[in-house]
C-alpha cells in the first residue's frame, strides 16, 4: 500500500505519517509540504493508493490545486484533511471529486475509518453534509444526499436491489469504474452503494463485505 501525504504544517505532516505507519506497518509513505511538491511527485509516479492532503498549502491555490491532482491521476482517491470544516468548501471539494473530506480536529479512529472506508471504495461524507440546509447545496453535495437517501437499507441488513448488485460485482473482483459500467451508473455512485454495504455490514474492506454477506446469505458462495 502505497500513501502520499502533504501538510505545510511540519509537526502535523509528522503526526499523521505516525498515525499511518502504526495501522499499516507495511505502507509506504511519501510526503509533501507543499502542491509543488505533489505535482513534482506525481509527475514521476502516480502509483500510489491514496493522497492524504491539506487544502490551504503553498504552490497553488486549492481549487486549482485539487482539480490538477484529479486531471493527473482521475482515479486515485484523495481526502482532503484540513482545519478548515466550511460549508461551501466541503462542496467545491466534494464538486472536484474528493472521496473524503474530514476535519483535523477529528480522532485518529475516526480518520482512519474514512481511510479504510475510501481504500475499499467507498466515499467518506461527514456528518455534516448531511446537516446543511438544502436550500442551495452545490449538485455533487445534493447528488450525495439524495444517492444516500434512496439506498438506505434496513436494520436486519436487507440490502436493495442496486446495493444486491453493486455486491455481486464486488465479489467478481469488479473495480469501481468496471461496476459503474456494468450497471450503467456513475463511478460516484457505485462509491456511495460501496459506502453504505460497509456501513452496513459492519466491515471495513470488499473482501470482509463478500464475505459477511454470504454469511448472512445475501450472497451464494457461488456468485
């Protein structure tokens, strides 16, 4: 598993590669402390898993900055962490196709569980999206809510049909981007269906959601 991480913020940029390297001892991890610096990085190399990245840092405005990682490497997740927890911001992010955003006044054990939560494909959406008012949220923000609100599932782990499919592709090894055109939906919203097996089914990774599911006879073992 490979990481890139980037702070401005030397002792912070510290803290997390802590964080990081004592739940995955065998990670490698490359950092920054500034958007030249993850340009340079990866115009070299974009094999990593996941960028873990401040917003307001040297070397380029943020929005740019965001948008430019995403036009380099269209499928590498990026979570933004930042001290910064605005409403509109959180939008223009999730609008640029971030898989997570959360506050650096967030637990470890929370941050972590956004991170296991992107690296098995799903989306991190805090709490507080869904808590703003609905009267002007951008159409990324509002495509989250109502994706959210129309795969709820029920308490004794009843899925619905689309989440029953997502499933299925996940246990034929399916990327996100295969499933999506499988399904014929968008890449996001196969994020969102894996967000909420995992939520779920109480798992953290594809392999533990396949697995619980034929436990509890969602799936056949054949399928």
């Amino acid at each position: 598993m490979k990481f890139l991480i980037a702070d401005d913020h030397e002792l912070f940029l510290q803290g997390l590669e802590f964080i990081l390297r004592k739940e995955y001892p065998q990670a490698e991890i490359t950092s920054a402390k500034n958007y030249t610096e993850i340009f340079a990085i990866l115009e070299k190399s974009k094999d990593f898993d996941l960028i873990l990245t401040d917003l307001a840092m040297p070397g380029a405005d943020w929005l740019e900055a965001i948008g430019k990682i995403h036009k380099l490497c269209p499928d590498l997740p990026i979570i933004i962490i930042s001290a910064v927890f605005e409403r509109e911001i959180l939008q223009k992010t999730y609008d640029l196709g971030v898989s997570g955003y959360v506050s650096k006044a967030f637990p470890n054990n929370l941050i972590i569980g956004a991170i296991n939560l992107v690296l098995a494909g799903g989306v991190y959406i805090p709490p507080e999206i869904l808590q703003m008012s609905v009267a002007s949220p951008s159409a990324a923000v509002q495509k989250l809510v109502k994706d959210l609100n129309q795969t709820q599932v029920k308490s004794d782990k009843n899925l619905t049909p689309r989440q029953t499919d997502v499933l299925r592709c996940m246990a034929e090894g399916l990327s996100n981007k295969q499933i999506a055109y499988k399904l014929s939906v968008s890449e996001g919203t196969v994020k969102i269906h894996i967000t909420l097996l995992m939520r779920t089914l109480e798992v953290t990774n594809r392999t533990a959601a396949v697995r619980k599911a034929v436990q509890l006879g969602l799936l056949k073992e054949d399928e």
